[in-house]
C-alpha cells in the first residue's frame, strides 16, 4: 500500500515538474510551462481584433463577446489565428461578429465590422484613454484584414 | 534520508482533514464547471479551424460535434457532485476527474491556454488517488465510516501541497529560462501590465483605473517583480514549517489579488484560498461552521 502511494505521488510531482524539459513556450494544459508574465514585452504591441463603425465612419473597438466567447485572450487568440488563415476563415467570423453585433441593443449604431491588425505604444494609448471611457483613446496604425456589414432586420 | 523522507511524507493526519477537502475542492469544481456553462457551450460552437488542441485533446484531429462537448460538459458537473458528496467515492472519483480534465482542457483547446485552471484540476486527480471519502460522506453513517490509519491521509495532504507549490515554482522558473535575471529590474512586467490593460481596451473594456497612473512610476515594477519572484521561488519552503506557509499562502494570495487590481485577471482558485487550504486545517474551520450553523437553526427554532 505504501508503495502504491509512493508511486501516486511521484508519478503527480514528476509529471507536473517534468514541464521544465519543455521548452519554456510549448505550453500545455493541465502541465503547464507557466509562460504567462514571462515573456519579454516591449511597449509597442501589435494585436488583431474587432471594430464597429458606425454610418460615419466612426470606430470602436467591440467588446470581445462579440467573438463567440467573453474571454479577451481568447478572443483575441480567434482574431489572430483567422487573420492568419486569411479569408476562409475571416468571412465567417466576421459574418458572426456582425450577427451577434446585430443582435445587441447597446450596438445599434453600428453598420460595419471591421477585423484590424492594430499596432499601438500602449503607454500613450493608455495615457490617452478618458477614465471609464473604454475604446475612446487615440488608437494607433490598424490595418483592416476583413470588412463585412451588420445586416439588421 | 529515504526512511526520514518516507516518516515525514507518511506523517498522519486525521481522516476528516482529507474529506474537507474533498469537499471544498470538489465543490468548488462542480461551481466552476456550472458557473462556466454558457462560456463552455459557446466554446464548443467556435470555427473548427481556430481548434487548437492541448493536452488530453490532442487525440482529436477535428473538434467534437458541440452537442457532444456541451453533453460531457453537462456530464461533469453531475459527476463533481457526486465527488464532492463522496458517493460510490472509488469508481465515480476517477471518472469525475477524468470527466473534468476532458471538459477544461477541451475548453483551453482553442488558442488560449487558461493558467487559472490548471491547479484545480491536478488537485482533482490526485484527489481521486486518494482514500479521500473516508469521512463525511453522503449515506455513511459514523458507524459505518471506514476510517483507517491517520498514515492513510497525512500524504495525500502532502502531495496537494506539492502540487500547489510546484506550480508556483514553474512559474517562477519560466521567467528566469524567458527572460533571465533581466525580469527583477521591473520593465518587462511594467509592460506586460500596459499591454494587458491596453488588450482590453482593444476589446471593449475598461483598463485598470491603478495600472494606469502606476505605469508612471517604474520603479514600483522593480518590488513587484522582486516580490512575486521570491513568492513563485519560495513556494516549496511551504514544506519546512506550518507558520512559514500560511505567511506564504498568504503573500501569495495578495498576489493574485494585486494581478486582480492591476490587470483585471482573476485567478478564482487561489484568490478563493482553495489553492492554499491543504496548507491548513481546513476540518476545523468545516466544524466551526457547522457549530455555527447548529446554533442558528437552535435559536431559530427556540424563537419560533
């Protein structure tokens, strides 16, 4: 019985340490390497995500539910990985986007998505927010990826 | 060595220690997977080509159709209950465990791997190895119980402390093998702190009202990245003494809640102490409830 129990708990330890003969970035689930706050940073971040314009022209960014999930990192783990397969996978998303933009009253305003490949120095993006007003900060360079309309019946 | 090693490892502890956490643990998995529900179903719905598969998942080539993601998902939570109740503990045990690293991992299946999750399900499976329903079970009586030797438990206990501790100690690590020694001077979590606020800006929402005026002051990032080294490398003193590792259960907790305020990241596990109560004597604080709650119910029918 004590070895049984020895060998639960080695086998537990040494598969959630053995993490560290992977490279620091080949993360995994529920071993994980733990890569979170460890990357180097530097302020310039280039990121893809959604915009709404309204019939002006005016845009701001979406809220990430808007994507199919609430979570932001996920979120914005969508956006990058469609912009990267290009407009296969773009044209539904942004399709989706339109249609749960559609769908919510505090967006009614909205006639366009727009996914962007926005890169910005997040100091000054952060220095130029308004407190509580979220999206209204200067943005930097965005480069649209994807364009569809928000079709309302 | 081996034979100290194997005496403190073996040391006992009461049987009623494991089954609190039993409890607490499971019930916090079952709320979690139920809490997550409508996160999960609309996981389960995303385009099949951002399916990224991690772990357990990858013996997937495509994802589950979503009914049947969202069934197992479903399945989980009926079966977390039933770990936390301790009922039928040797087989449900295991497949509620089981159960809960499929329907977490098939969630981080899609680009982003949630580090929030990963503590609560090791703790999960290595409380499904474990003679945790030997007290306070749904259905067994005192007499009945099947309470064996305090040695049958003291380890269990032990190895959930070591998970808990072997994941901050990765952590910790993984900053020293990205970044190296350069990570202590405070820059690089300054800037992880703004790009994380400004990502929710892209998104919609509103940043951290204290990260931003404290991106002024460098300088604080220099403590705080000091500070959450010393904690994530420091994990494993938890082991040396009972009083060293409430104060770092509780150094780390502020941590998790200075991640909160600054990054508007919620870690529920630890922040909610779960993470930590193996490091305490969570059957006192169960019993002082129930004391209280016998109290309320004597007053409220001695008033009635």
């Amino acid at each position: 019985m004590a070895l049984t129990r020895i060998l639960i708990s080695l086998a537990f330890v040494g598969a959630t340490l053995s993490a560290l003969h992977r490279d620091p970035l080949d993360d995994g689930f529920p071993i994980s390497t733990y890569p979170m706050f460890a990357q180097p940073r530097t302020t310039w971040f280039t990121e893809d995500y959604a915009l709404g314009a309204d019939r002006h022209g005016v845009t701001r960014p979406l809220p990430a539910a808007t994507s199919g999930t609430g979570e932001v990192l996920q979120a914005a783990a969508l956006y990058e990985d469609a912009v990267h397969a290009g407009g296969r996978q773009l044209a539904p998303l942004c399709a989706a986007v339109a249609r749960r933009v559609a769908a919510d009253p505090a967006l009614r305003d909205l006639v366009a998505v727009r996914i962007v490949e926005g890169t910005h120095d997040v100091l000054a993006l952060l220095a130029g927010e308004p407190r509580g007003g979220a999206g209204r900060a200067p943005r930097g360079a965005e480069h649209v990826r994807w364009g569809c309309p928000v079709v309302r019946e | 060595m081996i034979a100290k090693l194997s005496k403190w490892w073996f040391a006992p502890a009461p049987a009623e220690r494991l089954a609190a956490l039993r409890i607490a643990i499971g019930a916090y998995a079952t709320i979690y997977v139920a809490a997550r529900s409508g996160e999960l179903i609309a996981s389960a719905q995303l385009h099949r080509g951002s399916f990224a598969p991690v772990g357990v998942a990858r013996i997937l080539r495509a994802p589950l159709p979503p009914w049947l993601a969202i069934a197992i998902a479903a399945a989980c939570v009926a079966l977390m209950l039933a770990f936390t109740l301790g009922i039928a503990y040797r087989v449900v045990a295991p497949v509620a465990a089981v159960a809960l690293l499929w329907t977490l991992t098939y969630r981080n299946a899609w680009g982003q791997v949630f580090h929030t999750e990963d503590l609560v399900v090791l703790h999960v499976l290595a409380l499904a190895c474990t003679p945790a329903a030997d007290a306070w079970t749904l259905g067994r009586t005192r007499t009945t119980t099947n309470r064996g030797d305090p040695r049958d438990y003291g380890w269990a206990i032990r190895l959930l402390v070591a998970l808990t501790a072997a994941t901050y100690l990765l952590a910790g690590i993984a900053k020293l093998r990205l970044a190296g020694m350069a990570w202590l001077d405070g820059e690089q979590l300054r800037n992880q702190i703004a790009v994380d606020n400004a990502r929710e800006l892209l998104f919609g929402a509103a940043p951290s009202r204290l990260a931003v005026p404290l991106l002024a002051h460098p300088s604080w990032f220099t403590a705080f990245s000091v500070g959450t080294l010393v904690i994530e490398l420091g994990a494993p003193l938890v082991f040396l003494h009972r009083r060293l590792a409430h104060a770092w259960a509780i150094t780390a907790w502020a941590f998790h809640a200075g991640v909160l305020v600054l990054m508007h990241i919620v870690f529920p596990y630890p922040l909610l102490g779960f993470a930590f109560l193996p490091l305490f004597e969570p059957e006192r604080i169960a019993r002082r409830v129930a004391a209280g709650l016998a109290r309320g119910m004597r007053r409220l029918r001695g008033s009635v």
